[in-house]
C-alpha cells in the first residue's frame, strides 16, 4: 500500500518480447506457476494468432487452475466488463462471489475499499482490450474481509474472434500477502 493512505495500487507489466515489464522497464522477476502455466495454455491456442478465441479454450484442459481462473466479458456500449466466471480461490479471499456483476455497478454500490479496488480492476481490463495483448498485474490493496493490506499477482489475456477486437478477457488470480 502507497504512504499517501491510497486504498489500492496497480502496476501494470506489458509483454516485451517473452518478459512482462513495467512503465520503466522492470521485468517480472518471475511468474507464479499457476500464471505461468495460464500463460503457456493460452499461447497453445493462439495458433499463430493475437489471441485466440472463447470457443479455443477449454476448462477440461486446465484442471489445476480453475481456482484461479476469471473469464470477463468486455462490454462496448458503455465500456464495462461483466465477470462471467469467479474461481474459488478467488471468491474465497474476495469474501464473496462477483459473477454476473460488471465492474461500473461493483464501483457504483460499494465502499470506498471495493471502489478503489474495481477502479484498479477496470484500469486493468481496459489495458487488456486497448492493447489486445496480454498483462501482468500487481495489485496492492485494503482488504475489505480484514483490517490488513492485501496483495495479488495476476495474468490477464485477451480472447476473441480473428480480426476483431477482444470480447472476453481470460485472467488468473494469484493471492500473495
């Protein structure tokens, strides 16, 4: 958490090359394995392609990692995301589960915690279909479950149709601190 009493900080890491890196350059020193292992699945169905589709990915072939998993739609008309899928891990140190909820009515109806947390959420996401390439985050937060400050490594992914601008977003979730 910032000294300035900030109840949320995002980094955000581009790919570069075969590294995720910061704004100044810092590289991701390493990737949790549950991302790691997201990250290799997801380029096993690119096939040669930006991203590839909802259709090309299949929970069957990730057991491990549905846990971690979010799957987000991307709304256009106002620009939103609506979380589709919420893994346990996920819902578990959350303290509650989101799916079917979009970002704006999440900031909208909740506390200043929850606020500044889906706030960070929506930065993120929008960089994900802005650039439609894939990000890594670090997240630092107030949690809204507990009195202490929380942290979370995560991998957001584009997915969509060839030729067309991202639909969904598939993301891992890896809760640090």
């Amino acid at each position: 958490m910032s000294s300035d009493g900030c109840l949320a900080g995002l980094t955000v890491y581009r790919l570069q090359g075969a590294e995720f890196r910061d704004q100044d350059g810092k590289a991701v020193p390493e990737l949790p394995a549950v991302l790691s292992d997201l990250h290799a699945y997801w380029q096993s169905r690119c096939r040669g392609r930006a991203f590839p589709a909802r259709a090309d990915i299949d929970p069957v072939d990730i057991p491990s990692l549905l846990e971690h998993l979010l799957l987000i739609d991307v709304l256009r008309d106002p620009p939103d995301f609506r979380y589709r899928l919420v893994g346990g891990h996920i819902v578990e140190h959350a303290g509650r589960n989101v799916q079917g909820l979009t970002l704006r009515s999440l900031m909208a109806k909740g506390n200043p915690q929850e606020q500044a947390l889906q706030e960070k959420a929506m930065l993120a996401c929008e960089e994900v279909a802005g650039t439609q390439a894939p990000v890594f985050i670090d997240l630092s937060y107030r949690s809204v479950t507990s009195d202490g400050d929380r942290r979370l490594h995560g991998l957001l992914l584009p997915l969509g149709s060839p030729g067309e601008r991202p639909n969904m977003v598939l993301g891992g979730l890896q809760f640090i601190a």
